[in-house]
C-alpha cells in the first residue's frame, strides 16, 4: 500500500462534506484499518460543551494524539471548529504558570470541575514539548468560551472539528462529536430573574447635595481682615 498523507484525508473528508459519496477509512474504519502518514488524531471518550454557571462555555475532549513522521512533533497551535463563531474561545493555561489551586487544571463553574496535570494535554501546546515518532500523547484538552446558541439542546450531538499545526506550519485535522450539556430550566429561570432585578448602572443618581448660604470659614476670616483694615486707616 502506497502512503496517504494527512492533505489527501483532509481532501475526502472535505468532499465528502460537500456530498460526494467518498468512504474515509480512518474516519469509517478506525486509524488501524488504513493508517495515514501525517498525525493521528481520534476521540477515545466523550467529548463534551458545557453550560457554565453563571455564565460561559465550557469544552471538555478526550483526545489522543499519535505523530508518525520521521522527525519530533511539536503542537505549535490547536483550534476548534465548532458550528457557531466563539471568539472567546481558548485553551485554559498550565497550572504551573497560574500558580492555580492545588496545581490543578480548574474548569470554572458553580461547582468547579478539577483535573490534575497528568489527566490534561493543555500544556503541551505551544510550549515546545516534542513527540518522537509512534509517542501516544493521550488526555483531556480543556477549554472555555462565551456561548452555546438557544438551538443547541441538552444532550444533544455537535459537530465540530479539531486543528492542530506543528513547528511547520503543517495542518491536521479530526472530525470529532461533542455531547451539549445545559444546565437545568430551573437554574437558568434564576439566573434571569437575579439579571432582570438588577438596576442598571445610572438607575439610581447620586442624592442632591443640600445647599447652604452659610458663608464659609476662609471667606469669613478674609472679611474680618478687611474690617479690620479699614477700621486702621480711620
């Protein structure tokens, strides 16, 4: 068998989205069954998008990551594609430079999710780090963002696609599928009510200064000083 490179998958993958009838054997297969010469790059658990509380997104994907190049694979930069545009979108930082809690990865909601460094793959993108050859890089990669859109329901499947580049400049992509996960109607009923009770910044002005003719202590002393001199000139 001759070699596939990573471009020619990325090529079916794309016509195939575009409706011709093409069968992607590392996507329909499995990555055994018709290896690429490129990057491996598959879902080994769920991957999950999250409805923060109070506010936000979160990304939660289980990934593993195989280089099969004759030279070190270095994760320079990883995007996620998703159906809607999250410009917010971004991957939480190493512990280790935050200096965060109990040196844990720390996804931010009511009741904070934790992992520790070992379970998480975040910190080996765009620090360096370099994969040999046939080296399984396996974890969570952990992310948060501003919005889910009103259309997403709860458990329900989304699409999306994750793009890695190397030291290169190179591109490797994976389709992968996130499970949405909302919180509950009764929660996000709070929420609102606790926004719609909140007044706005300017709705209570500052209270009115009370006004006095009263004539101020310098002023009196300047017109005693004056009296003063003129009563010396008489």
């Amino acid at each position: 068998m001759g070699k596939k490179w990573q471009a020619d998958i990325e090529m079916e993958r794309r016509l195939r989205a575009a409706g011709v009838p093409l069968e992607v054997g590392e996507d329909d297969c499995g990555i055994a069954a018709l290896p690429a010469y490129g990057l491996f790059i598959t879902q080994t658990g769920e991957c999950s998008v999250l409805e923060l509380d109070p506010c936000g997104v979160g990304y939660i994907l289980d990934l593993r990551i195989v280089p099969n190049l004759p030279w070190p694979f270095e994760i320079s930069a990883l995007e996620l594609e998703l159906p809607w545009q999250d410009s917010f979108l971004h991957w939480i930082p190493d512990p280790l430079e935050t200096f965060a809690k109990d040196g844990m990865y720390w996804v931010p909601t009511k009741e904070p999710l934790s992992y520790s460094r070992d379970q998480v793959i975040n910190h080996y993108i765009g620090t360096g780090k370099r994969l040999s050859r046939s080296r399984s890089l396996g974890g969570l990669l952990l992310g948060v963002g501003a919005l889910m859109p009103d259309s997403v329901l709860h458990g329900g499947e989304v699409p999306a696609l994750v793009r890695i580049s190397d030291q290169f400049g190179k591109h490797y992509s994976t389709a992968l599928c996130l499970r949405a996960s909302r919180m509950s109607e009764a929660r996000r009923a709070e929420l609102q009510q606790k926004k719609a009770a909140r007044k706005p910044l300017f709705a209570c002005p500052d209270p009115e200064q009370p006004t006095t003719t009263a004539v101020p202590a310098v002023a009196r002393k300047c017109e005693v000083s004056s009296e003063a001199r003129d009563a010396s000139r008489k």
